[in-house]
C-alpha cells in the first residue's frame, strides 16, 4: 500500500441504449471523476451495456468481447491519460462457446493490470447468467497497482463471506464490487426493502469482518425485460445505492437509488490498520477448526 488517503469515485449509471453510448457517458463520469481529483474509480457490472440475462438466448453471447479488445482499448487510453486506477466490467469471450463476467483494472495505464473472472454465477429468475457464464478460474487474487491491492469481486460475490475472506487474507487493501442488482417491480415494497437492506448489510458486514474499506457500484434505472416467450416481461428495477463503507462499516458515501451519480469520497486507508489492532478477527480465527467449509453441507 504506497499511500494513506485515497480519494475514490464509484460512477452509478443507467444503460444509455448502445454501446457506444455507455461509453460515452463513462468518459464523461471518467473525465468529471479525474477533476475531482479521484484516483480509483469503480464502474458498475457489465457497463458497455444492458443487463441482457434477464433472459436466455444465444444471440446474446453476440455482446461479448476479447480482452483485451476495442472496450478495454478505449477504457486504458482513458486511465492513462486521466491517471487513474479504472476498475471495468464487462462480458469477455475467452473462446468460442466459452465466456465469463470478468472485471479488469488499469491502473494508470492502457495496459491490463489484472483482472478477475466472476467466481459464483446465479440461476434466479431474470438473473440467467449460468447460461451466459463460465464460474472464473483465477481464484480470489487480489490485483497491485499504484494505490494499493485491489480485491476486486463481482456482484453475486458479494453474498459470500469466503470470496471477501479469501482477498483479505491475500492482503487486500480494499473490497471492490461492480454490481448490476435490482428489484422484480411485482414485489411489495416491504420486499423491496428488505431485499436492498440485506445487500448493503451483508457487505457492510465484509468491511467490519476483515476490517476493510468496501465499494460496491450499482446501476441504477429500469431494464425491461425482452418481448420473448422466455421472459415473464417484468423487467428490473436496478436500485442504485452505491457505496462506500469504511473498515467498521460505517458509511463514508452512499448514491441515491434512481440517479446517475458520482459519488466521490475520501477513504483513510491507515485505519484498517487501527481498527485491526483492536479487533483483531485475523488472530484470533480457529484454523485449525474449520475444515468443514469445504463441504457443501454438513449432513
């Protein structure tokens, strides 16, 4: 960790219709967040473009890019010459027939400097993405670059205590989440409530588990569902609430839930170091008890 206070930027955004447009806007988010004087910024899950599995379809597999690739190409020239740490999210074809939700960072320069691939991939109704992705293979690794180690994980990740645990003790410097997540409009909205209460505690519990900063990029706005006999047309309802939360998850930033929003904080980077000498959850875990959690259940 080469520094103490790092100023970070999350762009919360809706899909603006097109690719080309998408990218358009995360420049422009790029660009504002550089002004500001950001250093990291998160964009959210699959930002080049709509939420496409709410369905399931082969033409759809269409959307999918190499990377590196012409994205990734434009996002790099972005974070070098902004010099910014740019933490992207977008749908890679790695072969033919074989496809992941990978994140990729740059980090201050055209060039990759790591990337993740989407370990825990749902089945749920209007998130299909078992049918689009293969579950990543390149393990829970935090990536370096100039501001720190980045533990960059993706969405349904973010309901999994190990996949945070994992990056932490690979000595994370901070907890990274691009995050397409939202509402069946049908819900009653004590429903709706509960369900966007239970996202931001779960991971507010990953900040004050392994005494790290977390930020997690939502998108936000309607996606309608596609006119198809294999959609139920609802659509989703992303709800926005982007945030930043420190080491004892206390709340250092947090986006509305039906805005484009920039949302820039300042995160103290030395007080997950404070925070771990007096709760020091690292020493004091039973190892040596802990076996079983590489079984599916314990009968």
């Amino acid at each position: 960790m080469s520094q103490k206070s790092l100023k970070v930027a999350l762009l919360q955004e809706t899909d603006r219709g097109s690719r080309d447009a998408n990218l358009d806007a995360i420049e422009a988010g790029l660009r504002e967040a550089a002004a500001a004087g950001a250093q990291l910024v998160l964009l959210q899950e699959l930002h080049n473009g709509p939420y496409f599995c709410q369905h399931e379809s082969v033409d759809e597999f269409d959307r999918a890019e190499a990377i590196p690739g012409p994205g990734t190409e434009r996002i790099g020239r972005l974070a070098e010459e902004l010099k910014l740490v740019v933490v992207a999210s977008l749908f890679e074809r790695r072969a033919a027939g074989l496809y992941h939700n990978t994140a990729v960072v740059f980090d201050r320069s055209a060039a990759i400097a790591g990337k993740y691939r989407k370990m825990h991939i749902p089945d749920d109704p209007a998130f299909y993405e078992k049918f689009y992705f293969t579950p990543g293979d390149l393990g829970f690794e935090p990536i370096r670059t100039s501001v720190g180690k980045l533990g960059v994980l993706v969405c349904w990740d973010q309901w999994y205590p190990e996949g945070a645990r994992l990056m932490a003790l690979a000595g994370a410097d901070l907890l990274l989440y691009p995050t397409a997540i939202g509402w069946d409009p049908a819900d009653e909205q004590a429903e709706k409530d509960r369900q966007r209460d239970a996202w931001v505690t779960v991971q507010r519990g990953h900040a004050v588990a392994n005494g790290l900063p977390v930020l997690a990029c939502n998108r936000t706005g309607f996606e309608a569902a596609p006119a198809n006999p294999a959609s139920d047309g609802r659509g989703i309802q992303f709800w926005g609430t982007s945030f930043v939360a420190g080491p004892q998850g206390e709340f250092l930033a947090q986006a509305s839930t039906d805005q484009r929003e920039l949302l820039v904080v300042d995160v103290d980077l030395a007080r997950s170091e404070n925070v771990r000498r007096i709760w020091p959850f690292l020493r004091d875990r039973r190892i040596d008890a802990y076996a079983d959690l590489t079984k599916r259940f314990r009968d």
